[in-house]
C-alpha cells in the first residue's frame, strides 16, 4: 500500500473516531438533561417536568442517530479502500454519499440496537413514571 493510501486511511478513520466521539457526547449529554428534569421535577413536584424529558430524548435520539449513520458510511469507504478494489475514488477523496441503503439508510440504523434500546427504554421510563404520578398519586 503507498504511503498516500495509508494517509488517505489515516483521515477516513480520523472522521469514524470524531463521528464515534459526537455519539458518545450526546448519550452523555441525553444523561445530563433527563437527569437535571428529573432534579427539577424532585425539588417542585410537577409532572409535566418529566414528560418533558421525552422532547430531547427524541431529539438526541435523532442526532445520535444521525452521527451512528455518518460514522456507518465511513466505515464502508475504509473497508472498501482497504480491499483495494475501488479505482474510481481520487486520493483523498471522502465520498460517504456512495452508500445508501440497507445498513448505512437513516431509519435502519435509528432502530439499531445501540440506538434504540436506549433512547426507547428511557422514553417509555419517563412516560410510565408520568402515568403513574398523574393516575396514582394525583388520584
């Protein structure tokens, strides 16, 4: 392999590391909101503080969502540089918008294991605790 190839590698898996590292931050930061809402709801007793948790659970979820299928489609140009049988790519070139579809489409990987069962999971906790504060506790 020459040495512009493996440079050409180096900033493929550069991108996978920083797309991996924005997913990680947005689960850290889905935490932070849901748990600041849930210290909100403590100190004042209302409800609606934790149905509102659902909110930035579905828009991290998207996003988290978002970075896993940018970091999918990097990881398909590596491989595929790595085989060495793809001439029609330039050096340098970091053409993510060559897969589409199956693992790398949108939706496939928003209800991917690594995504869904955490942002899902989550969001059903907040309703289930929201629905039982207002039918039992309130009733």
């Amino acid at each position: 392999m020459k040495e512009v190839e493996i440079k050409h590698l180096e900033f493929i898996q550069n991108r996978i590391t920083r797309m991996n590292t924005n997913s990680f931050q947005i689960k850290g930061m889905t935490i932070t909101i849901v748990s600041a809402l849930l210290a909100i709801y403590a100190s004042g007793k209302n409800p609606d503080f934790i149905i509102i948790t659902i909110f930035p659970l579905i828009l991290f979820w998207f996003l988290d969502t978002y970075y896993l299928t940018q970091e999918r489609k990097f990881r398909g140009l590596y491989n595929d540089l790595v085989k060495e049988n793809t001439n029609s790519l330039k050096p340098f070139e970091m053409r993510s918008d060559l897969y589409k579809g199956g693992k790398y489409s949108f939706w496939s990987v928003f209800f991917s294991k690594t995504i869904y069962l955490i942002y899902l999971s989550v969001s059903i906790a907040m309703l289930l605790t929201y629905l039982y504060l207002i039918f039992y506790k309130n009733g």
